[in-house]
C-alpha cells in the first residue's frame, strides 16, 4: 500500500514537540481571530462615520438637517426649546454623465470589456419634503410667520410643507 506520511514510533520527543507547536500555532491563531473581530466591532462602534447600509446614511443626513434647522430657530428672537422633524423624499442618487449620439440617452462609459464603468458626475442629496416645528413662541403668529419664511427661503421648501407649533 501507498504511504504518504512516514511517522517514527520510536522519535517520541519529536512528536510531542511537533504536537506542542501544532496546538500553540492554533490557540495564537484563535487568539488573533478574537482580537480581530474585537477591533472590527469597535471601530463601528467608536466611529460616528463608519456605517454599512444607505438607510443609515438617511438618518444621519436626517439629523443633520435637524440640527442645523433647529441651530437656525434658536437664533431667531423669542425663540426657545426648538424640537424638528424632518421628513426626506427619497434617498442619495448617483449622478452619471449621458450622451444622445441616435438621439437615444446613452451613459458615458470609460474603458472597455471587464473594466468598462460609466462615467461618475455627482451624488445628489434627498430633498426635503417637509420639516415640522415644536417650539416656545411657536404659538406667536409673527414669530410662526418669521419661521417659515426662514425654512422656506432657506432650504428651498414651500411654505405649505413647513409647520410650526407651539411646545406644550
């Protein structure tokens, strides 16, 4: 018969030093995974700027507008306690150049077989579809009016998407 390994019975001080090292060499390796995903965990964790999917993207770009809103608000006279809600009407877009050679929109593409990639413009942000307002002197009409006059002229929104209320 065929023998791929030839093993020595009687070098026992050589087997057990090559069994010593096979275990060492595998408790280091199962510690060097552990440490691994340990530090994974904590970057996601640790750092307010990894994040994985397109919704969480959203949500921070959500809160980024809220607090910048809500920044505004308090800086306007008789104005305190602000509290925003925004609400997005979709999601980040890609924004890729075109071209209409047969009168036919076709994308730029660079390159050609396997690495071929149409050509990268921009990336558009989400527009707003509306921003509701809980605040201190929310109630006053003046100050309502002052608002929404604000937000409108500010981010671009109509006057019909922007409510103001007064805190309670």
């Amino acid at each position: 018969m065929f023998h791929f390994f030839k093993c020595n019975t009687n070098d026992g001080k050589n087997g057990k030093m090559r069994l010593a090292l096979i275990i060492l060499g595998g408790v280091v390796g199962i510690f060097l995974l552990l440490i691994g995903n340990t530090e994974k965990k904590q970057e996601f964790t640790d750092s307010s700027n990894t994040y994985d999917t397109a919704s969480d993207e959203l949500v921070i770009y959500q809160s980024y507008l809220e607090g910048r809103i809500k920044d505004l608000c308090e800086s306007v006279n008789g104005v305190q306690n602000v509290k925003v809600a925004v609400t997005l009407s979709g999601s980040f877009e890609s924004v890729y150049a075109t071209e209409w050679p047969d009168g036919e929109e076709q994308y730029v593409v660079l390159g050609s077989g396997s690495s071929a990639s149409a050509l990268y413009l921009t990336r558009s942000a989400p527009d707003i579809a509306g921003i509701g307002i809980v605040c201190t002197g929310g109630g006053n009409e003046t100050v309502r009016r002052e608002l929404i006059s604000l937000l409108c002229a500010t981010f671009d929104v109509s006057s019909h998407r922007i409510y103001v209320t007064e805190a309670g």
